[in-house]
C-alpha cells in the first residue's frame, strides 16, 4: 500500500501522481488513471507536460527574476520534483492543499526541510490560506511572491468565479510578483474523448471544468504577461511549449491538452 493511505473513491492528486510514475496514490486513484488512459492514451505524458511546465516557470522565477518564495495551491505534492528543489536553496515555499491525505504526506515530506512547509486549507478561501500562521511564518506579502496554480483551477466552477478567486489572491501579493497557471482544455479535441475524461473525475470529489484559450486568457487580466519563449509574443500557449528549448518539437499532441502562461504584476497598480 503506497503512503497515500487506502481509500476505495480516487483523488485528483493521487491520480496525478500515479500518471507521473510516483507512490504516493491509492489503488482507487490508479484504478481511476487507468480508465483515464483507455480514453486518453497520452494522459501520462499530459501530465508529464504540466509537470514540466511548472518547474520550468518556477527555476525561471527563481533564477531570472529573483523571486525567493512560492505559494503553491493545490500542490497535490507529487512524487517527482517538488517546488522547494526546483527553486533551490534560501527560496521559500508554503504548499496549500484541502485533501487531508496531502497535507498528512506533506507534513512527513518537510520534517526536516527549512523554509518549507504544508498549509491544509481551501484554495477557494484566500484569506485562511494567506493568514494561515504557515504561511504567514515564511511569506513576507510586502515582498514579491511566485503564486503557482497549476492544473488546479479545473476543479472550481465557473459559478465560483475562478478569475474572481485569481484577481483576490493577486491584490494580495506585493508588485512584482508572478503567477504562473494551467488549465486543461477541450479546444480542437474531439468531444467523446473529452466526454470520458469528466466522466471518471466526476467520481471523485472534484470533478473538473475544460476551458478554451480565452477563458484561461482572463486569468491573466490586468497582469503583464510573459514571453513563453525566446522571441515569441507575450501569449499563454500550450503547457508543452511554454519555456521549451525546442517549442516546435514540444507542440504536440498531449501539450495540447493544456493552456499555460506567466504574468507579473505591474509595478504600480491597486494592492
């Protein structure tokens, strides 16, 4: 039995973990993978693509743009690579889950790593999260700030206003802070597949919302979005290609399943 702990009903996170070869999921989330897979055989490499992104945008932040500490919501704390390693030593990092199984691994995850640490809270609610004593402990909001929410804001629904939740958390945090976000899509993709996929999260406790390029645009509304690459326009594009060293090669068929971006906040604005 892995450490996600048995459960007979799958969780995203375990889900995730399982399509990028990890431990930490249950033989519900595995069963759950699977039948993701018989209707969407690139799934693993989905996810592996996500995963890519994330640390790509975050050794960016880290290394180009100076930014020293990340709120991670809905980590999920997959097996591969985790947000702390990726930034490196002296960054700061407070993951934020709501799925007790997460947040019990994180805390065994990060006994003895400094300046990490696992917040148990609903991303929905920006205030328990932001004045969590955690995250208040590592966090300096008068400083800038990497706000990751990658591949997570699938699970709250249009009628919760995700842009809503995305502007509250932003005028939080201080000018020149960045956020880096993904989003699954059914853009170009045939129906049936997409169809199938909703259908196997919908027997978990989050079920999940596709959005097209320009609802995943607005997420970045007043921000100053980035260059994915080299020589390319400021765009959100596909999560394979953001930050790739070959963006030609890495445009391919399970990158776009995903929209991805990076934006910072402008310097002068609203707090």
């Amino acid at each position: 039995m892995s450490d996600a702990g048995a459960s007979d009903r799958p969780f995203a996170a375990g889900m995730y973990d399982y399509l990028l070869g990890g431990g930490a999921n249950s033989p519900a989330d595995r069963a759950a993978a699977e039948r993701i897979r018989q209707v969407m055989p690139e799934a693993a490499s989905v996810a592996w693509a996500n995963r890519g992104f994330q640390q790509r945008a975050v050794r960016r932040m880290a290394g180009e743009w100076g930014i020293r500490q990340f709120l991670d919501l809905g980590a999920g704390l997959p097996t591969q690579r985790h947000t702390h390693e990726v930034a490196g030593p002296g960054c700061r990092v407070v993951y934020v889950d709501n799925d007790p199984r997460v947040v019990e691994r994180g805390e065994r995850l990060l006994t003895d790593v400094d300046g990490a640490a696992v917040v148990g809270a609903d991303l929905c609610d920006p205030a328990a999260v932001l004045d969590h004593p955690r995250t208040r402990g590592l966090i300096d909001l008068d400083r800038p700030v990497g706000l990751l929410l990658v591949s997570v804001l699938q699970f709250v629904p249009d009628d919760d206003d995700p842009w809503g939740l995305v502007r509250r958390y932003m005028a939080a945090l201080a000018p020149g802070s960045f956020l880096a976000l993904s989003a699954p899509t059914g853009d170009r993709q045939a129906p049936r597949i997409v169809s199938g996929a909703r259908k196997v999260y919908e027997a978990t406790p989050t079920p999940v919302v596709a959005r097209s390029r320009e609802q995943v645009e607005r997420f970045f509304a007043g921000l100053e979005v980035v260059p994915p690459y080299p020589g390319a326009e400021p765009a959100v594009t596909y999560v394979g290609v953001w930050g790739a060293e070959d963006p030609a090669a890495a445009d391919d068929d399970a990158s776009r399943w995903m929209y991805a971006g990076v934006a910072r906040k402008p310097e002068e604005g609203p707090r």
